[in-house]
C-alpha cells in the first residue's frame, strides 16, 4: 500500500467543522494516510503540489456563504492551477437557513473549476457530528474519498 500525503484545510467557528475534521483526520490515518491540518486563513493553494490530496472545509455563514475569514483563500484557489490534484469539500450548516451547507459546495465549484478532481461528493453534516448517524456519514466519505483518491494517485 501506498502511504498517501493528504492535506485538510478548514475554517470553523463553533467547532463543529473542526469536530469533522478530526473524525476524517482519524479514518484517513487508519488508513496509512499522512494527514497535514491547517486552517484556510493560513493555507495557500500553490502549497498544494505537496500533498497527494486535499480536503477543504468550511461552515457556511448567513445566506449560504464563505466565512469572511475564508474569502482570500477561495479567491486564491480559483486562480490556481489544480490540475492532478485529488480533492473533495465537507462542512457543517444549519437546514433553518435557505441554502443549507453551500460553503460545501462553493469550495467543490472552486476546486473543480481549478482543474482538481473532485473524487466524492460534498459532505455536508448538520451542526456538529455529535450522532452515530453523522459520524457514520464522516467516515464513509473519508473511506471513499481515500479509495478514490488511491486509485488515482497508484
């Protein structure tokens, strides 16, 4: 087995986002994996030649969008050239609001659109992953984007 470098970079508010993270960090790494954290206000895209795949996730803020302390990262990210790399978006939100975990999908758009490709759809969790329900649901898109990922890293 190949020991893949998998960077996730994230940005959380209440912990929730950061509660995923760790839950991936966890199965990735009894995977064999080398997992990096590092949150998006300190991470900058043309790092991403370093890793062999890459997990980025946000909270969403108020009407569906980035936190505002995410905004340089995206904007750095859509002008960057991601083509080969591995990538998938995971994030908490709240269904009250009308357009619930769109920071998910705002950072699957931007990776796709870089040229990344996208290996398992955006996990999106309500509030914090505090259920078996939810942590199943971490783990599973951990498992796949990591087999995923293997097969086209291998």
């Amino acid at each position: 087995m190949i020991q893949m470098n998998v960077m996730i970079g994230f940005v959380s508010m209440s912990g929730n986002t950061e509660d995923i993270v760790h839950l991936l960090q966890s199965e990735l790494e009894q995977k064999g994996c080398i997992v990096h954290i590092q949150e998006l206000d300190r991470l900058y895209p043309s790092d991403f030649s370093q890793y062999d795949a890459v997990l980025l996730g946000s909270y969403t803020w108020g009407d569906g969008d980035l936190p505002y302390e995410a905004e340089d990262f995206l904007e750095d990210l859509a002008d960057s050239d991601l083509n080969g790399l591995t990538a998938a978006s995971f994030g908490s939100g709240d269904r009250d609001y009308p357009k619930y975990c769109a920071a998910v999908d705002l950072l699957e758009q931007t990776l796709q659109s870089a040229g990344a490709t996208i290996t398992a759809p955006g996990l999106k969790i309500e509030f914090d992953p505090d259920t078996p329900k939810k942590q199943a649901a971490c783990r599973l898109f951990a498992e796949e984007f990591f087999e995923r990922a293997q097969r086209l890293y291998t």
